[in-house]
C-alpha cells in the first residue's frame, strides 16, 4: 500500500522537483505537436495558392490532407503497440525526426502526384506523435488536473495551424510552395530534438520491458484494477495474433463505442474547417485570400482557447468529462446548420461562425482524448489510444475529398455544411439514447 502510494504520488508531481518537472513535459509534448503538424495544419490556409500554382480541384486539394494522414490509419495501432514497450521519448522523437525529413524531400517533389507521396511518409511519421504525446502526459498528470493537461497539451495541433496559417501563405506566395515544405521540415525536426532533449518518464515509472505489461503508474491511478476482460479470455500460450484480436475487442466496449462515435463525426467537422474555411470565405462570402486566412488563423486560436478551456471545465464537470464533449457536437451542429442559411454568406457573420467553429469544432478533442485515456483498460492506455485514433482516421482520410467533392459536383458549399450538421446530430441522438455503461 505504501509504495502503490509512493506511485500515486510522483504520478501527480507531489514530490519535490517532480511538481515543477511536469510542467516542462507538458510545455515539451505540446511543442513537439505543434512543430510536428506544423505543414499539414497550414495547407487549408494555402488552399488558394495550392490550387493555383498546381491547378487542383477542391477534391484534389482535399486529397493532400487525406495523404497525410492514411498511414496513420494503421500506424496509430503500431505505435500503441510500441508505446506499450518502449520509452515515450524516443518513440515520439524519431517518428517527428520522419515527419522532417519528409518534408525536406518533399521540397524536391516535381508536382502533385510527388507531394502526395511525401504526404504518405509525413504521415507515417506523425503516427507517434499524437498518441505518444497523450501518454507522455497522461502519465506525469494524475486525474484532478488530467483534463487541463490534455487539453493543453491538445492544443499544440491548433496551435501548430495557427502558426501555419499566419506564415506560410505569405512564404508561398513569395518563395513558392516548394518553400513552406523546407519551413516545415525544419519546425518539425527543431519539435524532435526538443522531445528527445527534455522528455522522461515519471521517476516512479521504470523502463519498459520487453513485452506488454501493466505499468505500476497506471495500476495506481486506475486504483489496481485488473487487466481488462479482453485480456483475460486469452489463454497465456496464444499466439501474438490472437491477443491483438483480443485488444481489438475493446471497440465493443459502452464507453469505447461513444468514444469512437463522438470522435469519428467530431474529427470530420474539424477536417471540414481546415480544408474548406478559406474557399469558402473567397467564395460565398466575397473575402480575399488574404483576409480569409487571417479568419482561418483566429478559427485555429479559437480552437487552441477550446481545448484548453473545454478540457478545464471537464476537470470540474459534475456530469463527467463526456458531458463536454456533447455540448461540442450539438455546438457544431448548429454551427453547419447556420452556414447553409443567407446568414452564412454575410462576410461578418461567416466570421464569427468559423470562429465559432474553431472553438468548439476544435476544441472538443482536449476532454475526448482525457476521456479516452482514462476510460483505457489498466496497462493498455497506449494501445487504446492508437486504436480509437486509428478509428477517427478513417474519417480524417475520408472527409477532406469527400467534402471537396461534393463542393465540385453541386458547385456550393451548403451539402458538405449539411452532412457534417447531419452526421453530428445523429451521433448525438445515438449517444444519449443509447444504453450501457454511462461516461464517465
């Protein structure tokens, strides 16, 4: 019992220089998001120049987003895995030391076809990143102050966007496309070094071994509770295979399930923002390129504060943290729905939509992704964090083209507002009828 309290003790930073150390390593994680998304998160707001310098249609510019992020479809699960077996810090590290490298080669790509390649390897790398980060945090944070963490910590893709859409437009339209590539390459690269430089593991947390196990940190705060049922129905001679099927039984889970439905619809609606927002500010409500970016730059700040701000509340919410995440979907929901009314095409109120947007339309993945890790079985966080991630990109690789299409067939926006307002409404209607485990 002492030493289970010892664990919960430097968990939560109550030891000396511990307290203060968690601190950095949440500053570390959120840098190293930002730097790593830094590119991806910046080709909404240079969808002008995109489309004009390698003529693209609006469904081929929302294939760039999709390359970006289809490896990670299967590379969220690998880096689970990994995360479950090896030191976060290297991990996360080499995986945005990929995402740079990328991108410098990607400087070299002849055109469209090229870039879409490099997309794919930038990817693969950014898989670690995301549910590497959370793990880092989850692990220094104990549950009083988890949500805030996470929503900070959350907020480095948002935050990464802003930066992006304040300066790579400005460097394309001066240097060309093929520049903001370099930038990129070079922020992401300066976000591992840094990850590698400062990141530890909690003093508590000793290193990994060799195969999957229960971690003493994540017994304590989940009270010693056992491996999950999943784990248990496997005979301890099965094969490597049959665990995995196994772990991927956790999907039929109550809490899992609304946790990959909220995300899935959630994490379309951000997609429709990053790949739509400037087309259709220049489009529908008559604004340059120029001034449209800039209100894409305040939807991405507006999503940093979301994150942060939701993820809080969610730390002192009475009704459990999934409680913000519903209050972003029935947000979203009337957001999409006002964007397809004549209000939407006044250039002021369009303004204050997507900012609207960004807030909670962003913000909504800081006490999702708390949710999500407590809500994971007992030494199994890292792999429920790249599988329900896994999940949510299904959506992400297909929302972006899917979206764009639909602009370029019906020549308007209002279908693509209209199905994500649809898809959010009914995972609403499903999630609060549905029966099972309540969230927690």
């Amino acid at each position: 019992m002492t030493h289970r309290t010892d664990v919960r003790q430097a968990a939560g930073g109550f030891l000396p220089g511990t307290r203060r150390y968690r601190w950095v390593i949440l500053g570390v994680a959120t840098f190293t998001q930002a730097a790593s998304g830094f590119f991806v998160q910046g080709i909404g707001a240079m969808s002008a120049h995109l489309q004009r310098d390698l003529d693209l249609s609006t469904t081929q510019l929302g294939l760039l987003l999709s390359a970006a992020q289809l490896v990670p479809l299967v590379g969220l699960l690998v880096a689970g895995e990994l995360l479950d077996r090896y030191n976060e810090r290297w991990v996360v590290g080499l995986g945005a030391c990929v995402v740079a490298a990328g991108l410098g080669a990607g400087s070299l790509a002849p055109g469209y076809a090229s870039l879409l390649l490099v997309l794919l390897i930038v990817g693969a790398g950014y898989s670690t990143v995301q549910p590497g980060g959370s793990k880092s945090v989850a692990s220094w944070f104990d549950a009083s102050q988890r949500g805030l963490a996470m929503g900070i910590r959350q907020a480095g893709l948002p935050l990464g966007g802003v930066l992006a859409a304040a300066v790579l437009p400005f460097l394309a339209a001066a240097l060309g496309w093929r520049a903001t590539l370099v930038a990129g390459g070079l922020v992401a690269l300066l976000g591992a070094v840094v990850f590698m430089c400062f990141y530890r593991r909690p003093p508590a947390q000793g290193p990994p071994r060799d195969g999957p196990q229960d971690s003493l940190q994540t017994r304590a705060l989940q009270g010693g509770a056992p491996r999950d049922s999943a784990s248990r129905d496997v005979e301890p001679g099965a094969s490597r295979a049959a665990r995995f099927a196994a772990r991927l039984r956790m999907l039929r889970e109550p809490p899992m399930v609304k946790i990959v439905l909220s995300g899935t619809c959630l994490v379309s609606v951000h997609s429709g923002i990053g790949v739509l927002t400037v087309l259709y500010l220049h489009e529908t409500a008559s604004m340059g390129a120029g001034p449209a970016a800039l209100v894409f730059v305040a939807s991405q700040a507006a999503g940093v504060v979301g994150r942060i701000c939701l993820a809080a509340w969610s730390d002192r919410s009475a009704s459990g943290r999934y409680t913000s995440v519903l209050t972003c979907m029935v947000a979203v929901t009337a957001g999409m729905v006002a964007l397809t009314t004549p209000v939407g095409r006044s250039p002021a109120a369009a303004c204050l939509l997507f900012v609207w947007l960004g807030f909670f339309g962003i913000g909504w993945y800081g006490p999702w992704v708390a949710h999500l890790a407590e809500s994971a079985p007992p030494g199994r966080t890292g792999f429920a964090l790249g599988l329900a991630m896994s999940v949510n990109q299904i959506a992400v690789i297909l929302a972006p083209p899917v979206l764009g299409l639909l602009k370029d067939l019906t020549g308007s926006f209002a279908p693509a507002w209209g199905l994500l307002a649809a898809m959010t409404a009914a995972a609403v209607t499903v999630t609060v009828t549905s029966r099972g485990e309540p969230a927690r």
